[in-house]
C-alpha cells in the first residue's frame, strides 16, 4: 500500500512540476483527438473551397505590395436634408 501511494504520489509530483512530463501526458490522453479533429475540419474547408470554385466564384487578391490607399480616389458626395 505504501509502494502506491509512494508511485502515485512521484506521478503527480512530475505532473505538476516537470512541464516536459505535463506535454507527454497531455499529447497521450488529448492530442491525438486534437490531431484528428484538426484534420477533419481542415478536410472539411478544403471542400467547400474545392465546391465554391466549381460553382464559379472567383476571388481575386490584392497582392502584398499594392498600395491600397493611392487606388481609392474618395466616394461620391450626397446632399441630404435634417429633418426635425
């Protein structure tokens, strides 16, 4: 009995103050789930992208080095009246 509890207690010691220990634990008994989740939703977005592209809608992107604000000339100026 005092063999366990001395394991359980080494355990939860390394648990708590031994972060690389924390990481394995974690990745054991969490991330492979993650890991699966996280590529079912990537699988999942790439369809939709593959279905938007066959339904023809076209997103062109402004390149990185295009200056937006010299492209915007302003809007167009509209009268209005205050009503009380």
């Amino acid at each position: 009995m005092k063999l366990l509890f001395n394991i359980i207690l080494i355990f939860l010691l390394l648990i708590a103050f031994v972060p690389f220990f924390r990481r394995f634990i974690f990745h054991l008994l969490v991330g492979r789930q993650l890991i699966k989740e996280q590529e079912k939703q990537f699988r999942a977005a790439q369809q939709q992208q593959q279905q938007r592209t066959k339904a023809g809608v076209r997103v062109d992107n402004v390149p990185p080095g295009a200056n937006q604000s010299s492209q915007f000339r302003g809007g167009e100026y509209v009268d209005y009246e205050e009503v009380k």
